[in-house]
C-alpha cells in the first residue's frame, strides 16, 4: 500500500466536503444543537438546585454529546459515496490505479479526521 495514493484520497475527499455547503452544514448544526440545548437548559435551571438532579442533568448532557461522533460520521459517510455517484466521479474514481484497500482507508480516514475534530471540540466546548 501506498501512503501517497491513500494522502491523495484524503486530500481529495476532504477538498470535496469542503466545498459541498449542505455537508458542511450538517457538520454545522447537528454539533451546535447537542452543545446549545444542554447548555441553554443547564443555565436555565434555578440557582437552589440540588446537587443530586443538577448531577443527573449533567449526565444527561454528556449522553447528548455522544450522538455527535455518531451523527456527524454517518453524514460524511452517506456523502462519501453518494456525492461521488451524484458528480458522476465514482467511475473514473475506481478506473485509476489506486488499490480498493487504499480506496477505502484514505475514505475512512477522511471521514474519521473532521468526525474526530469536531467531536472533540463540542466535548471542549461543553467542559
């Protein structure tokens, strides 16, 4: 395996997520609306709360920013092959000489690298 071949999928799909603005929107929203809620609801609460429910909230917050690194990835992931079918990219795609395996971790990888980023950063955010 080559790891040029797999760095130019990675480049490449990234570039494409870039420039796909309902892609980048997701990536966007979804991730905004798990940390937003929480928070909102979190200072929302009364000063006299007891620790015990506050504990139970927090909790629960922390359950919401799970879903992020579960939504986001399936997101790309659905693009990945879908938005190369759509741009009509998918044939020329498989006919170079790239190998399927590098196909498929240079995808993997491009899908990890923002799902990854993004996850950790709402996680920070929430902290």
């Amino acid at each position: 395996m080559s790891r040029t071949r797999i760095a130019a999928v990675i480049g490449k799909e990234l570039r494409e997520f870039r420039r796909n603005r309902f892609l980048v929107g997701t990536m966007i929203v979804y991730p905004a609306l798990f940390t937003v809620l929480p928070i909102a609801t979190f200072f929302a609460r009364q000063p006299s709360v007891a620790s015990a429910p506050l504990s139970n909230h927090i909790g629960l917050s922390l359950l919401y920013l799970l879903l992020v690194p579960m939504v986001v990835p399936a997101t790309i992931a659905g693009y990945a092959i879908v938005g190369e079918r759509e741009a009509g990219t998918l044939e020329p795609f498989l006919t170079t000489p790239i190998r399927p395996e590098e196909i498929l971790i240079g995808k993997a990888s491009a899908i990890a690298m923002p799902a990854l980023a993004i996850a950790y950063a709402v996680y920070g955010l929430f902290l």
